[in-house]
C-alpha cells in the first residue's frame, strides 16, 4: 500500500474520513528519516486497512507548527480524530508493528471518555 502525501489542504478530509492514520512527519535532509521511511512503506503493506501518511515538514511548516513537532521524524497515530501516540525517533519494523497494534487495541470508548473529561477540566482525568 502506498502511503498518502498528507497537507494542509486534505490533513482534515484524510483524518476525519479515515478511523486509524499513521503520520510519519520527515524531511529530505533528514538522516533519521530516510532510514524509518522504508520502514513505515513496508509496515503499511502489513495494514492495508489503515491510512499511512507523510507530512513533508519542509513543505508543510504550518502543519508541522500545529503539532509542535520539534523533532524528525515523529510518528503519530490518529484514530477516531484523537491523537493516540506521537512520538520523535526513528524505529526499527517490530517496534512499530507493535505501536500500531497496541494502537489497535485501545478501548476508544474510554479514550473518548477520559478526552472529555480533560477537556471538562475534571479533576483525575
């Protein structure tokens, strides 16, 4: 499966429109990032059902900017609109295989739960 350029134009349209999307946001120059990019092709023909994306931080600095990445490459997971992980470095195929499962077995339900309560300002949340 190929992975999605995503941009500022169709970020929101791929996010809402998909339940699970993998963001791998890299650049050219970036050493790091041209290693964990075969990586992240090769783990997306694993899931075929989930949406692998790559936000070029060169080209897209404002969407890099409103996720605060500060270091490449930085895999995020979105599913069902809630950012579920995100974190910089390169990782090796094992690894993310298991960051997308673990993903996969979360009890959204709860997540939403406990993303409204912080958002209520409820203490314990």
């Amino acid at each position: 499966m190929a992975t999605t350029q995503l941009t500022a134009a169709n970020f929101e349209s791929v996010v809402t429109g998909n339940d699970v999307v993998l963001i791998d946001f890299w650049a050219e120059w970036c050493g790091p990032c041209k290693m964990f990019g075969p990586i992240f092709e090769k783990v997306s023909e694993q899931f075929p059902d989930l949406v692998f994306a790559k936000v070029d931080t060169e080209a897209e600095q404002q969407l890099a900017g409103t996720f605060n990445i500060m270091s490449i490459p930085t895999l995020m997971i979105v599913r069902e609109q809630v950012v579920v992980y995100s974190q910089p470095g390169a990782i090796g195929e094992a690894t993310l295989v298991d960051i997308v499962n673990q993903a996969m077995a979360l009890d959204m339900e709860e997540v939403h739960k406990e993303v409204a309560a912080q958002q209520a300002g409820q203490p314990g949340a």
